[in-house]
C-alpha cells in the first residue's frame, strides 16, 4: 500500500452514513467510488448490527489503502459471537446478501480477526490500473 486513511465511527446504524461519505471523499479522483461505497456500507453496517461494535460505547473503523493497482477497504469492529460468512440467501427474504454483494464486485476479500474484535476487507482494483 502506498497510503493509507483511517476513521473511527460511533457504532450507531446513523454513523454508516458517514463512513460511505468518508470513502467516498477519499475516491472521488482516485477509485471505483460506487462499489466502494457499496462496501463500505455493508461492512459497516454488519459492525453495527452483528457485532459488539453496535453496542453502547461501541465504535467502527474503516481504513482505506491505496495501492498502485487496488484500493483495499477494510472495517474493523469490536467483534462478537458470529464470525462473517457467506449466507445461503434463498430462503431469506430480506438481509444477509451484504457479503454476496462484496464478494461479486471485489477481486478478493477476507476476515481477519483480532484480539479485541475483527476486521473485513475487501479489494477493489483501481480505475485505469
């Protein structure tokens, strides 16, 4: 990575707004602005709503890279009893698509856990790389 930039985020569902504003602003000249912000939005808002991350006091990071050839997006939350997979969404009416979503329009993505939470990622490659 080239670059890197990061925010914290109160872990409120209002907040994810402000998280796809952020990458957003940090793509407009320099990435694929639309699935980005895609992203972003379901990585945040699983943190909020899947995570300890969405309790009282709880917050959100998001961190975007820069790469010669990607952009590479990450949020990290305070972690919780699910691990992220992939669901089987046939049966569902309305919600557990966010990870399929990712998962189509990213070159790769992953989950990564920490001592005190977890991050996802997702990669997308950049515009004219």
């Amino acid at each position: 990575m080239l670059s890197k930039w990061c925010r914290a985020f109160p872990g409120l569902a209002e907040e994810v707004t402000h998280a796809r504003h952020f990458v957003a602003s940090l793509l407009a000249d320099r990435g694929p602005v639309d699935d980005a912000v895609l992203i972003v939005s379901e990585l945040a808002t699983n943190a909020v709503r899947h995570s300890l991350s969405g309790s009282a006091g709880g917050w959100f990071l998001v961190i975007v890279g820069f790469g010669h050839d990607l952009v590479r997006l990450e949020v990290v939350d305070q972690g919780g009893p699910h691990v992220p997979h992939l669901c089987d969404v046939t049966n569902q009416e309305e919600g557990g698509r966010g990870l399929l979503l990712i998962a189509a329009c990213a070159k790769d993505w992953g989950v990564k856990d920490w001592p005190d939470g977890r991050s996802v990622w997702a990669e997308l490659a950049r515009e004219g790389a």
